[in-house]
C-alpha cells in the first residue's frame, strides 16, 4: 500500500509539475532525478523534513564570507543551500563516497553558481594506513557505508581532511560534516586541521557508534578541547564556534 501511495504521488506530480525532478526542500532548487531514491523523491514532493536541523543550522550559523569544506553531501542537499550562502568568490569543496551521486551532488552544489568555485570529490574520508577502502551502496543513501573488507563493495579512492585543506590551500573555513559515523576517526585523527574551522556543523551518530551516547558525548568533549563552544544541538545535530576567549 506504501508503494502504491508513493507512485501515485508521484505519477500525478510529473504530470502537475513542468518540473518535476526539481524541488525546494529548503528554498533552494535542488535536482533530484526518477532514479533517485523513491521515498526521499516521495518525501520531498510532500514537503517533509529532510535534513532540516542541518538546513536551519546553515541558515542560521554559516559565514558567507569564508571557504566551507562539506564531509558528505549525498544528494547536494545542503550541499545547494550552502553555495546559495555563500558569496559567489568563495569555494565550496563536497566529498561524497558514492560514485552513482556524484553527478547528481555537483549539479545541486553549483545550481545558478560558477563551477570553478565549486568541488565535489568522489572518495571517502577514511584513516586506514593505506589499507584499501571499499564502498557498499546500500537500498539508500543514509545506509550505505564504507569498510576494509573487499567483499563488502567495490575500492574507493580515500581522503583526509588535511589533504584537503592542502590541495586547495584553505586557511580559515567551516566544516559541514555528515559521513555516517566516520566522525568519530575524524576526531580522532584531524585535530590539528580542525582547529582551523571558524564554525563546524555536524550530524554526529550515536547509533553508530560501539559506545552509543557515551562516545557522542567524548566527541563533543573532544571538540571543546580544540577550542570550540558548543552553541547549538538539534537531534544529534551539533554547531561549535571558535571560542573567543
């Protein structure tokens, strides 16, 4: 009954809409194409949240006037709302480890903007001693996931934040971080580069982690001990400023 609801929604919508693959989840138009996921399309067309703590935290917290390093962007979602923030000069640099969303993130994060200010990398941000990286595309985007062993999917070139940061010669900028509980090593293995954010906006993951809320307050912690202020949390989505003091 499900299925049949959501092809009805949106059967009638590519007949209602002259566009049908273009929604405005957030004020931005966003392209999300027929063989995307089904029910984020169905979701979308319904005006459901998607990403919405994200979406206000951007609005809300995110200088136009600096760089932004997004960790994640899937479908280009936030990835669309950012560059609409952002002053046109400024660079905005996605890294998303799934091959079959590349073209469809980098078409959201440079919508009605120059190209040349706006990368989207296909790797995952991984930690992993030049061990190999594999890629399993799960039945969504939200449950896919990346792992050492080669049975689990298909290599994938890897990446860090500070070779980031290095490539493209980024001084002050802001973090928008999503990558299904990889936060963790980020943490873990990124704290020089990350004292140079001026603000992080992160979705942290305490159901992926082994140790639950435990580990999601040690990483908070952990942020704060970098020199940051911890000065919005919505749903395990979490924004830090640079302490001033």
């Amino acid at each position: 009954m499900k299925n049949f609801r959501r092809n009805l929604v949106l059967f009638l919508r590519s007949i209602i809409k002259s566009e049908p693959d273009i929604f405005s989840p957030h004020g931005v138009p966003i392209y999300i194409p027929s063989t995307a996921n089904k029910l984020l399309r169905y979701n979308l067309a319904l005006n459901k949240p998607y990403e919405s703590e994200e979406a206000e935290f951007v609005k809300c917290f995110l200088p136009p006037n600096q760089d932004v390093i997004e960790l994640g962007g899937c479908y280009g979602v936030i990835s669309a709302l950012v560059r609409e923030m952002l002053l046109d000069e400024f660079r905005l640099i996605v890294v998303e480890a799934n091959k079959s969303l590349i073209d469809i993130c980098e078409n959201n994060a440079s919508r009605m903007h120059t190209k040349s200010e706006t990368h989207v990398l296909n790797a995952a941000i991984a930690y992993s001693n030049s061990q190999p990286v594999y890629f399993h595309e799960g039945s969504n985007p939200h449950n896919s996931s990346i792992s050492s062993d080669k049975f689990m999917g298909v290599e994938i070139q890897t990446i860090t934040l500070g070779s980031i940061v290095q490539r493209y010669a980024v001084n002050s900028f802001t973090l928008v971080c999503d990558i299904e509980g990889h936060e963790l090593d980020l943490i873990k293995y990124e704290s020089e580069k990350l004292a140079k954010p001026s603000v992080i906006i992160i979705e942290t993951q305490p159901h992926l982690y082994p140790l639950g809320l435990q580990d999601q307050s040690l990483l908070i912690s952990d942020i704060k001990q970098i020199g940051f202020e911890l000065v919005a949390i919505k749903n395990d989505v979490c924004v830090f400023e640079k302490s001033r003091n």
